[in-house]
C-alpha cells in the first residue's frame, strides 16, 4: 500500500466512523489513532484546552501520555505554539531545535521523540486544541502529511459543531416539554380547586401560587401534590 492509499483509506474509515454517532471521547481517541496510522509516525496525542491548559483527550500509547504530562509541566513546546499561532508547528530535527523550548526539547528528545509536528483544532477562528504528532527518527512534514491530518482534523471538529447544535436543539425540546408539561399539570390543579370549592380557575391559580410561594416550592410541585397527593391549598 502506497502512503497516498494509506491516508485515503484512513479518511474514509473515519468518515465511516462518524456515521456512527460516538461519543467525544471516541472519536477522538479514534482521530489520534488515525492519524498516526494515515502518516505512519511512531505516537499522536489529541488534547483540548480549558483554562489556558491543555487536557490529553486522545492519546495512541504510553509514550503520547508520557509527552502530554512533560507539556503539562514545562507548559511550552509545539502544541503550545500551535495553540496560540492557530497555526501549524513543524519539526523536522527535534535535535537541532530542542533550545527553542527549553526544558520541554530536552525531555521530549530523552522519550525518544526525534521530530514532531502539532496542528490546531480550531473553529471559526478560535483554537479548541491540538493534535500532536510524535516520530522517533528524523522526518519532514510534507505539505501532503499535514493536508491529510488537516482533512481528520477538519472532519473530527465539523462532527462536535453538529453535535453540540444537535445537543443544543434537544435541551430546547426537553426544557419547552418541560414547560408544556408543567402547564398542563398546573391546569389540572386549577380545574380540581376552581370545581371543589366552587371558585373561578384565577382564583384557585392565586391559591396555588400563593401556597408555592408560602413554602418556597416550585408552583408545578405544588400542582403535582394537588393532583396526585391530595393537597389542598
């Protein structure tokens, strides 16, 4: 199989992937692996950040965790670039270029790391995380290499924009069946006190309301207790 038949067959596994709704966790675990996979490199690791820190979300083997807790605590390197730059951040020798992140450069290249590459997750501007790619010999990033991770990237991002959308829009359902159901419970309880005690439906709302608020309950509580508890303000 020749590199460009590798990388195609790994986009459209991945797009297969997707088809099948996964969790975050999964899919980017799935995107580090594919990743690493499409450009034959020794590990990848996918984090996120919050707080200004990046969180290793996805990580192929032992040696990206390594790598993700020295950039936890050196809090510099190529992830760290690329975060900031929304750009990305190659390195073909990490051996010529470990002073440029002291500290970090020297830890990485005792793990075993001889080049790496990091590209960042972004969305409408805004960075989300990096990818980071790890190689244990010397290699250069084509500008074929990083399209390929950007395609994953691009793919991987475009999915949680969807379903955040998505998860949005069924919040709104659940809170507006919420309100409906509240609604009618409350109308049930309106109707059972304005006929018991012979009172407009306005005037056993007030009771209603008025109980609630004695109490400090929650008004479709108190209709709840009304209907099926047997309450009477």
């Amino acid at each position: 199989m020749t590199d460009q038949e590798r990388a195609f067959a790994e986009v459209s596994g991945f797009s297969a992937a997707l088809a099948t709704i996964p969790s975050t966790g999964d899919l980017l675990q799935d995107l580090a692996q594919r990743s690493a996979a499409a450009l034959a490199v020794r590990s990848t690791g996918v984090f996120l950040v919050r707080e200004g820190e990046l969180h290793p979300v996805g990580v192929l083997d032992g040696m990206a965790a390594e790598l993700a807790d020295v950039q936890a605590q050196e809090r510099c390197g190529p992830c760290f670039e690329a975060l900031r730059t929304v750009q990305p951040v190659t390195v073909p020798d990490l051996a010529r270029d470990a002073a440029r992140w002291p500290g970090y450069g020297e830890r990485v290249l005792e793990l075993g790391v001889a080049a790496t590459a990091s590209l960042p997750l972004h969305f409408n501007g805004e960075a989300l995380g990096t990818l980071g790619l790890y190689h244990n010999a010397p290699r250069p990033w084509s500008a074929t290499d990083l399209a390929c991770v950007r395609v994953l990237i691009d793919m991987a991002v475009g999915y949680l924009a969807v379903a955040a959308d998505r998860d949005r829009q069924r919040r709104v359902a659940e809170q507006l069946q919420h309100a409906l159901d509240s609604r009618v419970v409350i109308e049930q309880a309106k109707g059972m006190l304005a006929a018991e005690r012979r009172i407009p439906t306005g005037e056993a709302f007030e009771l209603l309301r008025g109980y609630a608020r004695h109490h400090r309950a929650k008004l479709r509580d108190t209709a709840e207790a009304v209907v099926d508890g047997g309450l009477r303000p």
